[in-house]
C-alpha cells in the first residue's frame, strides 16, 4: 500500500507513520515529491480495519492498496512521471534524449569518431558497450576495462555522459566507477543478483525488457532496482521474439504506451536492436517518439561497416544527422523539447 502525506506534512508526522508501519510488519519506502511525501509499505495486503488506522493517523491524507505484483514502479505509488538525471541530462517528464554510440567500444579512435557523430546531431548521452553480453563465446566481447578508461576519456573531451553495460554483479562497483548511466541488457533482464546489486549502486539505470519478458515481468523486475533504494530507473523497450523473422526482433511499439500507463518511470526504446538493419532503424525511432517515448538509444559508428558487432544495424554520420533532423520534427510536434 501508499501512505499518501498531506501536503507540507512535517517530519515528524512522516516519522511516525515509519515507525508505525514498520512496528506492523512492512518495509518502508519513501519518495519525495515537490510537496509531498509518499510512503510505500510493502507487506502483505492490508485490511480495510488496518487501512482506517493508519489513515487517522496525523497529517496522512490517504491510503492507497496497490494492486498490481509490482509497487514502486506502478502509477498507482506515484501518479505523476518521474524524470531521471543521468550526469547533468534530465529525462522523462516532457524532455525528450537521444542516447547514440557505437554498439561495443573497440578503439580510441572509433569511439572518438561515434561521439563526434553524436554530439553533432544533437544526441546529448554517449552509449557504448565496454562489457559485450555475446550470443556466442567466439564473438568479440569488449574491452572491457580498457573500454572503460576510453568512455571516461571520450566524455572529458565531449562532455557527454556515459552509459555502458554491467553484465555481472561482481562487475557492478567497476563499471558503476566509470558509468555516468548503468545499462541492463535484455539477456540480464531477470539476472535478479546482478538487478539487486545495480540497485545499491548509486547510479542511474538504464533497464531492457528482455525479449520474452511480459510487461508484467519488466516491471516486475524493475521493483528488484527500486526495491534496494535506487529510484532511478529508465525502462527500454528494445523488440521482442515473434514469429516473424523479417526483422531481428519485433519492436513492440505498444509498449510505450502500456508502459506509461502503468508505470510512472520514463520510457526509451531502442529500435537499432529490434530492427537489426540500419535501413528500419528510422522509421521505428520516430514510430517510438511518436507513440511516447521520453528517449532512444541509436547505435552509430562512423564506418558501421567496420563494427565488430552489430555492423549492419549502426548509423553512419549522414543517415543519423537525417533522423536527427526529423526527430526534432516529430518532438515538436508532440510538444516536447529534444
Ligand atoms: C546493446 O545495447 O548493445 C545490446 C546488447 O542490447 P540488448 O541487450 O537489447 O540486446
Ligand atoms: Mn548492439
């Protein structure tokens, strides 16, 4: 349930709803908002007797049961969007980002050439893969390390913010050292260890739905993030499996906004990922924009044909400066700022 605070509540009256809620069992949650404070109580569903007793408690307005498997992340624990700061870029709440980078870092050079790519379009986060979860053991992994020390490099001479994968719990305080944004892929979408740990990390997380991850499930395993106190969470639809084979996955475009419907966390989509070629990647990028999303990540390199992972679904400097320009287009039109 939510213990919804009067407005101006002081914090004394918070205090005692903490103590009071806990002496019964649940574990506290509190969220901050501009004037108010929201408690979550998680616990066993509460009675209507119980429900009553916490509500005649001092300076609480309401009590709320949320009914849905997941708490933090639902609409119901907070009914207003939440934006996220990844470095000093906000996003959510009506403000539109382009993440852009290369699918793995591979060199100085290559990842000096994707930044410049990004940062001249306009794209205002840089995404790049030091750790790569391969499908097979014999494909390129990352740098790794070495890829770490390349993003920071590339952000001190760009001023992007970084997001890069964590693959493996034991890699969380490593990576979170070096990331500005932590990145979740969708094979560890339900790597609920590796989900805790990136929860402590004090980090912002970008998390993808897996791909046969019901929304249920997503948000589900987006409540092992917030449950361990990190509340910022960006959720990332990146395709589905289908039947259909004529595309690498099949972006599921309703998602944004079944999303956004039951969740308050902002929602980005990654269409190069469910395209898998770069002549698609447009078309679903605005599709996505257009159906709600608050961001993308768009994987480029400035000769994609050289990449050593994911070659045919990156953007070369032209192709991503084209669906920049109708991006803007397309956020203005929807009233939001890019
Ligand atoms: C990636 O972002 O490069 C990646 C591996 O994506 P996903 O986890 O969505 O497959
Ligand atoms: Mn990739």
């Amino acid at each position: 349930m939510v213990i919804v605070m009067a407005k101006n509540a002081p914090s004394e009256a918070v205090e005692r709803v903490l103590s009071e809620i806990t002496a019964l069992g649940f574990t506290p949650h509190i969220s901050e908002g501009e004037s108010r404070t929201l408690i979550g109580a998680i616990g066993p569903a509460p009675t209507e007797e119980l429900r009553e007793q916490l509500s005649a408690l001092a300076n609480v307005d309401t009590v709320v049961r949320i009914t849905k498997p997941y708490k933090l992340a639902s609409r119901e624990f907070r009914h207003d969007d939440t934006f996220v700061m990844i470095g000093d870029v906000r996003t959510g709440n009506g403000r539109f980002v382009v993440a852009a980078g290369p699918c793995g870092v591979e060199s100085r050079e290559q990842l000096e050439g994707a930044a410049a790519i990004a940062k001249r379009h306009g794209a205002t986060l840089l995404r790049g893969g030091a750790y790569k979860p391969r499908t097979s053991p014999y494909a390129f992994q990352g740098l790794q390390e070495e890829g770490l020390r390349l993003l920071e490099e590339t952000r001190a001479a760009t001023g992007l913010p970084i997001i890069t994968e964590v693959t493996a719990p034991e890699l969380v305080e490593q990576v979170a050292a070096s990331a500005d944004m932590l990145q979740i892929g969708a094979r560890n979408t339900q790597n609920f260890a590796l989900l805790a740990e990136v929860g402590k990390a004090g980090k912002p997380v970008l998390f993808k739905r897996g791909m046969s991850t019901s929304i249920t499930e997503f948000l589900q395993a987006a409540e092992y993030i917030l449950s361990q106190g990190n509340p910022n969470v960006v959720l990332c639809e990146r395709g589905i499996r289908t039947f259909e084979t004529a595309t690498r996955f099949t972006l599921d475009i309703s998602a944004v906004p079944v999303l956004k419907e039951l969740s308050h966390l902002p929602v980005w989509v990654d269409p190069s990922h469910a395209a898998g070629r770069r002549s698609l990647v447009s078309s679903l990028a605005l599709a996505s924009a257009a159906a709600g999303a608050d961001g993308l990540i768009i994987e480029v390199h400035a000769k994609p044909e050289e990449a050593k992972s994911d070659a045919a679904q990156q953007l070369n400097d032209a192709e991503f400066g084209q669906l920049m320009t109708s991006l803007k287009a397309v956020v203005a039109a929807l009233g939001k700022q890019l």
